[in-house]
C-alpha cells in the first residue's frame, strides 16, 4: 500500500516550516518508511507519536535536515563581511561591546568557522575577543559534529591549503579545528519557525541566512523574516544567498545594494560608502584574506529552478553513447545540489565511456564550483576537439575565466557563445554583468535588454544542453530590472543603494 505522506508533510511545514514537494517526497518516504519498521508502529501511531513532539520528532527532522556546506562557501560574501561590514561595526561600538555574528542553519559549523578564520586573517588571533560568534541549527546531530569541529576532505572542496595547514590539526583522515576557534564559538539547538528565541540569539548585529529560505513557503519566510528581525539590534544586517535576494524581499527589512552585493538591514539609512579604518593593522604572520578567501567576484551563483530540462524540452540528444535519460537524471541531481551523488554517477558514466561529452562538461562544471581550474578547462576542450559547436564547453570556459579574474578572456568565450546560441540568455547576463564590471555601461544596458527580452518568452531554451546555468528566471529579471533603473538614474557602480519592499 502507497504510504501518504499528506499528513506528515503537513505536521512537518507546521513544526519547523520544511516543505517536501516534487523530488523532495522520495527523501520524505525513505525516511518515514525507515522509521515506521525501525520503530515498528503504523503510519497512524507514527503520526500520534510526531504529534507528541518531543525526541521523535526531533529524530525525524535530523534524518531528513540536508547539510551539504563546506567552508568559503561563496566566499566573495565572507570577504565583503571582512572587508566593508565588520569595520563599521567595530567603529561604531561603545564601551568595547563586540559586534555579534550569528550564523542561523549552521550545519555542521563550516560557514562560521570560515568567517572566524577570516577574522582572524584580518586582525590576527586577537579577531577572537573582537567578536561574539554563534550558530544554531534545528538538528541536534549535526551541532555534535560542529563542536567536534573535525571535517574530511570534502568539506575543503575548493580551499587553499594554508588554511588547513594553519587552522587544523591532521587526525587520520580528518583535519580537526584548533580549540582556540572552536572556543570561539557557540552553538545552540533552535528551530527558526516555532522556538522561544533565547538570550543567547537576541542582539545580532550580523546575522547570516543562507541556503535556509529555499526550503520554505512564502508565508513561513515571511514569519521567519520578521522572527530574524526581532533578533537584530536597530544597524544590524541580514546576508541572504546571492540566490535568494528576491525571495526575501519581502518588505520586512530594507534591501540594500553595495558594490554589486546585496544584504538587508532594519536601518533605511544609506550606509557610508568609504571604509573606515580597522581597530587594528592586519596581522602580517597571519594567512593573507586575498585571493585565498575571495577567488573571484561573481554575482549571484544560485540554485538553479528545478523546472529546467533545456535539452529534453528542446528536443536534442547529446552526442555519445549513454542515453540521454542517463544524463538528464544526472543534471537533476546537480540541479538539486545532490553533489555527491552526482559526482559518483557522473564517474560511473565516464567509467564506461570516458570520452563522452555530456558527463564530461557536468564534471567540469562541478569542478569549476571547487575552483579546480585547470582540470575543468581540460575537460572541457577535450570536448570541443570532438564538437568545436558544443555551447555548453564554450560558456563554461566563460564561467571559468569569469571566476579566475580574465574578464577579457571570459567576454570572448560568451560572446562566441551568443554567437552560436543568440538564445543563450545565461551568456547573454554574464556579458552584461562584466561589461558594468568594467564600466562599459551603454554595452551593460544593452546586455540587460537582451536577457529581459529573451525571458519574455519564457526562458527555458537557453541553448544548453547539458549544465545547469545557475541563473534562476525570477532572479535574474529582477537584477537585470534593477540594475537598468540604477543606470537610468546614473549611479556609479560602486554606490550604494537602498529599497524598501518588493
């Protein structure tokens, strides 16, 4: 008999605000299934037991909670937490009161000990009573592995060396923090939706919320949102994903762009626009924060819409000899960020035909994610020596000089891009966002014109067949929207701009 999940998604949303829909009800079935024959209890007692709350519930949520992070997890917002917001915070206490950073969904710890790393970079081991670090998290198991603060080598994807080396301490196969950083921080047990907010979470001056708003409805962000305001003091700032600008602006905060980065703030005064000096000097012994924490600055990596299969709905087949099904279910799991799964399917792909084009470019992409450069570029070309035409092998070339700072590299790859694939709207935005970069506005305007005008029509084709183009419909139409008004009202780039609602 089909089990029905209808009510346990129901007690779910109600109890912490997850939504399970679409790909996400298989994850819900295994694990309710698991838990009716370990507990042996039908899905009625199961769901009395759930409604009891209590440790049940909280097993339910921790085997069903997703903690794919790592450290520098979109490192370009870390660095402008280092660089433009903790110095204005600093300058601004009184009576020494450090500024406060929380990190809400914290996982297993990477993102918080990523920024407390990063201060430290900055002001030297003296950045640890500077500050007063926290993150929280809804699963109980996972804040035992981010006390533990011992992580394998996946959790490094992407990270220079001399973090490791300086950070950690090699035991067996993990890298396990200094007790200095794990001393810095405390980690609290919280559910966003529906627990007392405790003293320990109130007064935030920075608090990030990422890749936490996508598993919620509307409604259950907006009441999370207004939760999140009540815990910052009257200045403090809200670092959302790139990728979830948009569906945060809810009117609850004010949406704040500076230096092509978005944050939002209770304030709607305009912040400064200059840095005001450090407390202290850098410390010099200590890693340095550029490039090694800021690879590149890329605007908005976001989770891809799931509705997106631009090569079924065109109805091209990929050269080689794996069906294409194969490779469609292998670009949902990369849509899904199931990267680990996807990486273990896309080797046994290539195990069988090592050559062939549709496995290799999702490798490439995945690669250029952990910054593995020069192996993605040679995978790449590998497959434009077969098929000189292939879109996806030249827009990921684009992506990947974007990423490395060959902003003349990157325009070339995109434009030979566009010009094979007009549709190519992906392309298109990238060529608009590094013509602002380099001030060429008149050329900028035009690239945002073509991208909102290629979305009219939809948007699904947009010439890849393969990789995901990161870009999502509705967060790209309001960039490229915004970015126009701030043109036509002639404001530098580098200015600083403010809204209030949507």
């Amino acid at each position: 008999m089909t089990l029905d999940l209808t009510p346990f998604k129901s007690l779910i949303k109600n109890g912490c605000g997850l939504i399970f829909e679409g790909g996400n009800e298989a994850i819900l079935a295994c694990v309710v299934n698991e838990r009716l024959a370990s507990l042996k209890l039908s899905p009625g007692g199961y769901l009395d037991r759930l409604r009891q709350g209590g440790l049940e519930f909280r097993e339910l949520i921790n085997r069903l909670t997703i903690n794919e992070t790592f450290f520098f997890r979109e490192p370009e917002q870390i660095q402008f937490l280092v660089d433009r917001l903790v110095p204005r915070f600093l300058s601004s206490r009184q009576n020494f009161y450090p500024p406060r950073i929380l990190s809400m969904g914290c996982s297993s710890g990477e993102e918080i000990y990523s920024v407390v790393m990063a201060l430290i970079a900055r002001y030297g081991e003296v950045g640890r009573s500077l500050f007063r670090f926290a993150g929280c998290d809804i699963d109980s198991v996972i804040l035992a592995k981010a006390r533990r603060g011992c992580y394998s080598e996946f959790s490094f994807r992407g990270v220079e060396s001399h973090w490791r080396e300086t950070f950690f301490t090699k035991e067996g196969p993990l890298h396990c923090l200094h007790e200095p950083i794990k001393r810095a921080v405390t980690f609290h047990e919280f559910n966003v939706v529906n627990d007392p907010i405790p003293g320990a979470l109130q007064g935030i001056d920075i608090l990030l919320f990422r890749n936490v708003s996508i598993y919620f409805d509307t409604s259950t962000r907006l009441s999370v949102l207004q939760r999140l305001t009540s815990m910052l003091n009257e200045n403090g700032v809200l670092i959302v994903a790139a990728s979830e600008t948009l569906a945060n602006n809810l009117g609850v905060l004010h949406l704040v762009e500076e230096d092509g980065f978005f944050y939002f703030t209770r304030s709607d005064s305009q912040p400064t626009t200059s840095q005001p000096p450090p407390l202290l000097p850098l410390h010099r012994d200590a890693p340095p924060s550029k490039p090694d924490i800021l690879t590149v600055l890329e605007v908005a990596r976001p989770q891809p819409e799931k509705a997106s299969s631009n090569h079924a709905a065109s109805g091209k087949e990929i050269p080689g000899e794996i069906a294409p099904l194969e490779i469609d279910q292998l670009r949902r799991l990369v849509d899904e960020k199931q990267l680990d799964q996807a990486s273990l399917s896309i080797e046994s792909v290539l195990s069988r035909d090592p050559g062939h084009p549709g496995a290799a470019l999702l490798k490439a992409h995945l690669l250029i994610e952990r910054r593995a450069f020069a192996e993605a570029e040679s995978m790449v070309r590998m497959v434009l020596t077969r098929d000189p035409e292939f879109i996806d092998a030249l827009f990921l070339l684009g992506v990947a000089a974007k990423w490395q700072k060959k902003p003349d590299e990157a325009i070339q790859w995109f434009k030979q891009t566009v010009y094979r694939a007009h549709h190519c709207w992906p392309a298109h935005y990238h060529l608009a966002e590094l013509h602002r970069f380099g001030n060429e506005i008149e050329r900028a305007r035009h690239g945002y014109r073509v991208v909102l005008q290629l979305l009219s029509n939809g948007g699904l084709e947009n010439g890849l067949r393969v990789v995901p183009s990161g870009l999502p419909l509705a967060e790209i139409r309001f960039l490229c929207t915004h970015q126009l008004e701030r043109m036509q009202t002639a404001r530098p780039f580098s200015g600083v701009t403010a809204s209030h609602g949507p």
